[in-house]
C-alpha cells in the first residue's frame, strides 16, 4: 500500500536538476581519485619514507578501514546535517587530506602522510554515504541512471589519476604529483557551493523514513519495488499497512544480509589489492616498463567507466543471475590472464575493468531488491560496507606483505584469485535466490 505520507517536494527548483546533476559528477570523480593517484608512485614514496611494502600498503588500506569503522557514525550525523553541508565538508577533509598526506614537513615525517590519509578517508567515507541520499532523493524517477553515471564519474576521476601521476612525478615530484589533485576537490566544492540552494529548515529536519522509497533496484520499475514490499509484509503476516512499519527481522538477523557482507569483503578486498600494487605487479609479471605501468594499471579503471553504465543496460534483456555469470567471468580474467598470460595484460585489465565496477553495482543491486524501504535498505547497505570494507582495508598491506615474504608478485595474484572464485560461488547463490525469503 502506497506510504500515506505526502511525496517530499524536490529541493531545487525546476530547470536546474542538469546543474545539480552536474554537481554531483563533479563530487563522484573525487571518491577514489585521492586513492589511484598514489599506486603509480607507491614505491617512490616508499624509498622516501623509508617504508616497508606492508607500511606503503595502509596509505591505501587507511581510507578503506575508514570506509569501514567510520560509516555508522557518519550515518548518524547526516540525520543531523543538511546533504548539502555534508559534502561540502567531505570535499573541505578530501583537499585538506590531499594536501597534508603530500606536505614535506620535517617535523612530522611519514606520520604527516598517514594524518592525511586519514583525512581522505574521512571525507570520502561522507561522500560515498551522501551521494546515494542524494541520487535517490532528488532524482527519484531516474535513481539507476544516476546511480550510472556518478559511478562512471568515480571511474573517470580513477583513470585521469592512475594514468597522469607517474609523469608528473616524474616532471615535479611525488608530492607535487599527489597534491595537484587537491584541484578536483576544489573545483567540485566552489560549483557545489555556488550552485545548490540552502535546504529549508523543514526540510533538514525530517526523517529519513520521509523520503519516498527509491528505485534504487536497477532491474525493477517502482511499481514492482512496492510489490516486493507488500510481499514482504504479507509474508510476515501483515497485511492493510505500511511495508515501513511492518513487523520484520532486523536486516542483521537475516543470513541473506551476511552473505552479502562476505560477497562484498571479497569484491572489495580483490579491488584493492588489484588498485594498491597493478602497477608493480605489470612491471614484475609482465615485463611493463615502471614509467609505463602507471598507464597500463590505468585500463583496469578506464574501462570500469563502461561498466558502470552496463548493468542497467544489461537487465533490460538478462536476468540479474545471467548479468553476474558474465561479470564473473570477465573479473577471473585478470589473476587468471596474469598467472599463464601475462603478455596479454591489456585484454584481462580491461575485461576486469568493466567487471569490477558492474559487480559493485550488482551487489546493490540485491540490496535494493532485498530491502526495498528505505529503513531496511539503509541498514543493510551501512551493514554491507562496514563489514566489508574492513576486510578490504587489510587486502593492500596483506598483498604487500606476502610480496615481501615471498619476492613475487605471483603468490598475492593467486590469493586474488582465489578470493574472486569464492565471490563468484556465493554470486551465484544469491543472484538466484527467491527475493522474499530475505526480507
């Protein structure tokens, strides 16, 4: 049954969603773009800092750990503050964060870089929790759309990184390099500054329940959204009511949930890895010159911008299952393609390229189809990335570690492997599994 409260008027005014959109691309290509730009450089900053490959790793492992510790807090205070605050103060903590982890201060050391990568993770870990409130708030007719193309934005922002760092490094420095993209961040807050309104008091105020349910489940219309809620209910025994006030199991005491967080962990510890040390890894597996790797490693995130947009696409014609098979596929390709065919480097960075961005959405995808109202589904999605990041912020140091121990780059490719041919397995189960038993 529809909610019986009123749809919540759009904030901005008409004839300025493009803009708005438009600010919200700018915001997405500064949420992982601090991050690739450091594995193109990782080993310069290594040698200057005097760190153990491991150590290297937490510069990249630090904001993924923050992803996962600092989400329930953040969620808290965005019930408290206005989106538009919120960004503005993820995009202040990104810059400061950018420039403070590139600062030569003599009085600080190595421990300045890691303060500063503390304040990335911080002020992405907000964005990444804002965006989506966005996206579904304001654009509720077109949330997969936009869901697209902010995830091809984050892409895009990865790719300019990845590929422009080592020539700049080697033009002006590591920490020159590093901080020149402080700008991105800079640009995004002065558009988004100047071109989105202040929120109504009242409006700031409601709560989160007030929002209209989003279509946020890529392969479904509205209508079916509300259907699967009143499922949902009926199945519970409770029928005539609000699917948001019915009696359900917490999103935590559903083992769907879990298998979600273990499907997740895996995706993103296997992103990680891959994002921290590809670079390197080309260079030792695959011959690439250490100027060039930079640019190589860079096809592994250019081509997560096609796949982005491709799950939407894809649904239209194939089950969510049929969608996932490929996407497994297309991710084996790359520690598969590494381990026996190494010279073909280009083809498995770019098939798991596209796979690593299109899983991401379709793992949300389940959330949204899973939990389709907005209490269960935030919930399950702050569940999600809390326990999933945390794994994935160990993966970089790990990887790094096993380097060390063993003097390859073969043994952390395999360990990869391994984790994706897990995730493929439990993929499978949950692509294929009946939607209301997890409700």
């Amino acid at each position: 049954m529809p909610s019986s409260r009123p749809p919540r008027p759009s904030t901005f005014r008409g004839g300025i969603d493009g803009v708005l959109l438009v600010a919200v691309l700018l915001v997405a290509v500064n949420l992982r773009a601090p991050l690739t730009a450091l594995p193109p450089v990782v080993a310069d900053v290594a040698a200057d800092l005097d760190l153990t490959a491991a150590a290297a790793g937490l510069l990249t492992g630090i904001p993924v750990l923050c992803f996962a510790l600092a989400t329930p807090a953040v969620a808290g205070l965005l019930g408290r503050s206005s989106l538009r605050t919120a960004i503005a103060v993820a995009l202040t903590l990104i810059f400061a964060g950018t420039v403070l982890r590139s600062a030569d201060l003599a009085a600080l050391g190595a421990a300045g870089t890691f303060a500063g990568t503390v304040l990335l993770g911080l002020g992405i870990t907000t964005a990444n929790l804002a965006v989506p409130m966005i996206a579904q708030r304001d654009f509720p007719g077109h949330v997969a759309t936009v869901t697209g193309l902010y995830t091809a934005a984050i892409n895009v922002g990865t790719v300019a990184t990845t590929a422009l760092t080592a020539p700049l490094a080697d033009a002006v420095g590591w920490r020159w390099a590093l901080a020149s993209w402080s700008v991105l961040a800079v640009v995004a807050l002065v558009w988004w500054l100047r071109t989105v309104p202040r929120e109504a008091r009242e409006r700031r105020n409601l709560p989160a329940e007030a929002a209209p349910d989003p279509t946020t489940a890529e392969t479904k219309t509205g209508a079916a959204v509300e259907a699967d809620a009143l499922a949902a209910s009926a199945a519970e025994g409770v029928t005539g009511t609000d699917p948001t006030t019915a009696r359900e199991r917490h999103v935590l005491a559903t083992p769907f949930t879990w298998w979600l967080c273990a499907m997740f962990a895996l995706q993103s510890s296997s992103f990680y890895a891959l994002t921290a040390w590809l670079p390197l890894v080309l260079e030792d597996l695959a011959g690439i010159p250490r100027s060039a790797s930079g640019g190589a490693a860079s096809l592994f995130q250019g081509f997560a911008i096609v796949g982005g947009l491709a799950v939407p696409l894809a649904a239209r014609r194939l089950s969510l299952r049929q969608t996932f098979v490929g996407i497994a596929v297309l991710w084996l390709t790359l520690p598969v393609g590494l381990l026996v065919a190494p010279g073909l480097w280009a083809v498995w960075a770019s098939a798991a390229g596209v796979a690593q961005a299109a899983n991401f959405v379709v793992i949300f995808t389940l959330v949204a189809q899973r939990y389709p109202t907005v209490r269960r589904g935030r919930q399950a999605s702050a569940t999600v990335q809390s326990v999933g990041y945390c794994l994935a912020a160990v993966a970089p140091t790990a990887a790094g570690a096993l380097q060390t121990a063993t003097g390859t780059w073969t043994v952390p490719v395999a360990v990869v492997l391994g984790a994706l041919v897990v995730m493929t397995g439990i993929g499978l189960v949950l692509t294929g599994a009946p939607r209301r038993r997890a409700a």
